[in-house]
C-alpha cells in the first residue's frame, strides 16, 4: 500500500502461492507512506520473503496488526521474519 490511507484488510486469505516467481513482490503486505491501516484477523502464507512489512524509507502512522495467523513466510529463502516494522 503507497501511501493509502484509513483502509481495512479483515477476514482475508492472503497467500503468493500459485505465483510464478517473477511476479511476486517481496513481501505479501507491503505497507509505507500511509496512515491508519489496519490488518484484522487475516490468514496470511507462503510469502517469499516477509509477510508484512511496514517499510523504514517511507515511515507509516496509526498502523494495527492484530489477530492474523501468519506462516510459511520466506519459504523459498530459508525462512524469514513474518512481520518486519
């Protein structure tokens, strides 16, 4: 999300899988430049590297993660941070 803001993402299964590989952004939740998103209640996997990543070059505000079940994330890189802030 580029510099979106107040927006929902709640009772979803976000996944990468399936994908072809040069289709596939780093991250399956790429958050930065935005204000008041929130992550509610999400299944999110299989991510090839992060499964959420709140972005250090464009810093977000008012950002709430709760209550995702998050795996398998970074399974084709050895393994990673499910969340990276």
């Amino acid at each position: 999300m580029d510099k979106k803001n107040y927006i929902r993402i709640q009772g979803f299964e976000i996944t990468q899988s399936g994908f072809p590989r040069e289709a596939v952004p780093d991250s399956n939740i790429l958050i930065y430049g935005s204000t008041g998103v929130e992550i509610y209640d999400n299944t999110i996997h299989h991510g090839e590297n992060l499964c959420i990543k709140l972005h250090a070059s464009l810093p977000s505000e008012q950002v709430k993660i709760v209550g995702n079940t998050i795996s398998y994330c970074g399974y084709t890189t050895n393994g990673t941070q499910g969340i990276m802030i």
